[in-house]
C-alpha cells in the first residue's frame, strides 16, 4: 500500500473525485464534523493501493485538552456484505470514525486511516459493538493494539442522505488493551462496557491502564 501522510499545516486540495454523488456525500460529511467540532487544527490522509483516498481530520485542543479525530472518506461508498455477489452502490451502511485522546496523540492518523480503509480492502462492515484490531500499538508506546466501535450519536448526529441512500453515522473507537480485547472475545462489548463504567474508567486516557477483568 501506498502511503501520502504530510504533516499537519497546509494541505492540498484533493482531486476532484470522479462521481459527483462521491463529492456530494463528503462535502456533506465534513460540513456535519465542523458543525460538531469546530474548525479543524490540521488534516492529513493516506491513499491505500486499490482504494480512495481517506482523511483524518484533527479537532481541539478543547478547554480540557480533548483532541477528536475523525476520518473523512469512508462513508463516500456504502459497505458491503462481504457474501453479497455484487456490492449495492448505493444500499448499505455509511460511517465515519472519531477517536477523542486526552492531549493528542496524532501519530494515531495512520491507525485510523487503515481503519476506515478497511470496508474497501478488506470488504469489513464496521459496526457497533465490533472491534478492530491493528495487531499493533495504536500509536508509538499506547497499550492499546485494539479498538471497541461503539454506538453513534453521542458526539455528532446522524447525517441523513437522500433516499434509497442510509445515513452516514460517526461511530465512537474506544481503544482497548490486549487483555481487554480477550475478555470482549469472549465476554463481549456490553460486558466489557459494564466494567469500564462500574470502574469509572477514563476511555480518553491515552495511558491508563487496562481496567479489573477478575
């Protein structure tokens, strides 16, 4: 895979992408992140050999120092089901991903781009309550290899498309340590949720600590 992964500053415009209803979906997109967030700090991407472009988008410092990351790119196409013959065009869930890290951890873009890649070259339907998995620290030193994808809705609302068209939806990644990604295997998401609240957990913690699973 090919990698395109400036710093943060000035960015170039991306290419006029070939669909119109592609350049559509997104524009809409961003317009709901920046209505959510504010206007970005910063913004980088990543092309992937075979696939479009992805962007992260990054928002804050806020007044407590919470960074968000959001990926723009994965909902221009819907997801398919990896058994369906032919991929539906237009029929389909649309996502996006939000990361929020207490002081910032930006070299976590790289993680998020290959995970909102994934739908297009791995044919993965990202959905709530599932997981992904970089195999991997998220960024350098992190004790997190693994994310929780929770529900949407808290951070930024649904954004509705036209008909026959889903709404695009901002799913939340909840970064888990490997023993936390074990018990969710086996226990599942609302289990390991349970124990991140009962424990008053601080997901946004960039170094905390994997919480009680005896």
């Amino acid at each position: 895979m090919a990698h395109d992964f400036p710093l943060f500053g000035d960015f170039p415009t991306p290419d006029e992408p070939s669909e119109l209803t592609r350049a559509a979906v997104l524009a809409a997109v961003e317009a709901r992140l920046l209505t959510a967030f504010g206007e970005p700090a910063g913004r980088a991407s990543v092309t992937f050999l075979g696939a479009d472009r992805i962007e992260v988008l990054r928002f804050g410092p806020d007044t407590d120092a919470l960074v968000r990351y959001a990926t723009l790119g994965m909902s221009a196409a819907p997801m398919a089901d990896p058994s369906a013959a032919v991929a539906d065009p237009v029929r389909g869930p649309r996502a996006e991903l939000v990361l929020s890290v207490r002081g910032g951890r930006d070299e976590v873009l790289r993680t998020l781009a290959t995970f909102a890649a994934t739908p297009q070259v791995e044919g993965l339907v990202v959905a709530p309550g599932g997981s992904l998995d970089l195999g991997a620290p998220l960024w350098p030193g992190a004790p997190f290899t693994s994310v929780l994808v929770a529900e949407p809705g808290g951070l930024v609302e649904d954004l509705e498309l036209a008909e026959p068209a889903e709404p695009v939806r901002f799913l939340p990644l909840l970064p888990m340590t490997p023993n936390e990604a074990a018990f969710k295997r086996v226990q599942g998401a609302e289990a390991l949720q349970e124990r991140w609240l009962r424990h008053g957990t601080d997901l946004r913690d960039p170094q905390r600590r994997a919480v009680p699973l005896d």
